[in-house]
C-alpha cells in the first residue's frame, strides 16, 4: 500500500491507475470506516476494467464550526494505516491542508442543495458545517477523479449531500452508500465514541433505543415524542429527534402523500460529546 502525501504523488500515482474508488474519511478509523474500505476494495476488483481502492485521510477544517472541536479532533495515522492495508487499501492519500487548501487561492465552494439548509437538522447546529463538506468532496473529487466514491448512511444528510453534490458537479462518480456499522449493544460507531466517560457511554445508547422505540410508533409525531422520551430518560440531551422524507429530509405536510421512504434522525449530546444516529422508519 503506498502513502500519498503531496498532490504531485498523487498525480503520479493516479497517472498510473485505472479511476480509483474513493472512501473520504477524516481518519481516528474505526470498524465502520473499515467495513466502508473493504467494500471499495472488492468493488475494485470486481470492476469491468479493475481498479484501485484509495482512502484519503484528512481532517477537514472548513468542516468545523467549533475550533475547539477540530483542535481535539483524534489524529492517528500510523494506526489508521494498518487499518486500510488490512482492509485492502491499495493507496492511503493524507495531505496537509495546503495540498487540499493551496495558498492564495479561493476555495471554491459549489452552490449546496435543499437538503444543506434545514434548519431544524444539522445546519440549524452546525452552520456552515455543510459548506465545508462540500468544498473538501469536491475538491477530492476534482484531484483524484474516481470512479465511485462510498459514504456512509451513518451520515445519512451528508449523504443525501453528497450525492446531489457529485450528481451536479461531477458526475463522473457515482455514491456507493454503506450500512452503520455498530458495537454489539446497538451504539454506532464513531470517532468521537472515545471521547465517552464510562458513565456517558451507557447515556450514548439512548440514541440507538430511541430509534428502535420509534418503530413500534403508528405516526411520525408518535415517534418523535417516544424518542424525545427515550433520549431524556437515558441522560443525553436532544438537538433533533424527527421523522422525515428519506431523500429530502422535508417533513411531507398533513395533506402531502406518504413519502417512499421514511428516516428517523437524531442529534443529541452526551457529556461533552455530540453523537448522530439514524435509522429507516415506517409507519407500524
Ligand atoms: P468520518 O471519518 O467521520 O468523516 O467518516 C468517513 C466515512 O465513514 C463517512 O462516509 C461516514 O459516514 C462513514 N462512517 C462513519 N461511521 C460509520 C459507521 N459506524 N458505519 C459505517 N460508516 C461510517
């Protein structure tokens, strides 16, 4: 596996390499980010024309709206490394800000879809959180050009995001979206679970009970108040519990159609730690 620092051994490197499929991650990799890699990888292999699976590690800060967050934020690259060769990684490419960011010039930031601006979800939040998603995908996607690029669900706004993003802009890669991988007592993984004190890490799975109490629930007002419930009684404190439009993350109005899909989706902070979770929903 080869370890890509600079734009210019990327360059190099892609020169020589079918279109590559992409798992962007921000590193602190963990079993959901390995399941992500595995899969690229026997996707690669399996492909028309075989191709690479590369892996970029990088801690976005346009991303981050609290400093302190992105200064905590864990980096942990020797161990990241060994957990992309094992997966099956044929490249890892984890730059520095500059490569991605260069000096003096713009960053280009791509007008955002609907599905960035819902108040009530991740934007009412995290502004601006989006924004910088959308200017490091693009930008990795403009560098690396790959053919397919997987996301997790466990992001599952940003992966709504993403693909309208890649649809619009470059449409040359596809989304591949991946299950939630979980720890045996339900809580989704992520890197900031190991910011959790013994104590928070039982209120942590408040979140993933409150999306299997909302499937016993018969209306989307039904289930929010059980998670709202659920959340409060297991100790972490709700930014959203809602059911929404799987695709648009709209609340369809009482007059509208059903939506083809629905999704249970959750903020909520424990401790110090702010932990996401989602889930399909349908109506029992
Ligand atoms: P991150 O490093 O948190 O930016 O995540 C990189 C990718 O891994 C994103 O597409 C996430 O949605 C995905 N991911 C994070 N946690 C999980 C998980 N528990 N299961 C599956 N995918 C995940």
């Amino acid at each position: 596996m080869e370890l890509l620092q600079t734009n210019a051994e990327l360059a190099t490197w892609r020169s020589l390499h079918a279109p590559p499929f992409l798992v962007p991650t921000m590193g602190a990799l963990h079993d959901g980010h390995a399941s992500l890699i595995r899969k690229a990888s026997e996707a690669a292999v399996a492909a028309a024309t075989p191709a690479p699976c590369i892996v970029s590690i990088f801690v976005n800060p346009t991303q981050f709206n609290d400093p302190k967050d992105l200064a905590r934020y864990p980096r942990t690259l020797d161990s990241d490394l060994a957990m992309c060769r094992a997966a099956g990684a044929a490249a890892v490419y984890a730059p520095t800000a500059d490569e991605i960011y260069p000096q003096g010039q713009a960053i280009e930031t791509p007008p955002l879809p609907p599905v960035a601006f819902l108040p009530s979800l991740e934007d009412g939040h995290r502004p601006g959180h989006f924004a910088g998603v959308a200017q490091v995908v693009l930008r990795l996607f403009r560098l690396i050009d790959p053919c397919a690029a997987l996301f997790g669900e466990k992001d599952w706004q940003q992966l709504q995001l993403v693909t309208a993003l890649a649809a619009a802009h470059h449409p040359s890669t596809a989304i591949i979206p991946c299950h939630t991988i979980r720890e045996p007592d339900g809580l989704a993984m992520s890197s900031r679970n190991r910011f959790l004190s013994p104590s928070d890490r039982v209120r942590a799975l408040s979140l993933s009970r409150a999306l299997s109490v909302a499937q016993c629930e018969h209306s989307p007002d039904a289930a929010e108040s059980a998670m709202r419930r659920v959340l409060e009684e297991g100790g972490a404190q709700t930014e959203y519990a809602v059911i929404r439009d799987a695709r648009t993350l709209t609340r369809p109005r009482e007059h509208d159609a059903p939506p083809p899909a629905w999704r249970a989706l959750i903020a909520a902070r424990v401790g110090s730690v702010r932990l996401i979770d989602n889930a399909p929903w349908q109506s029992v």
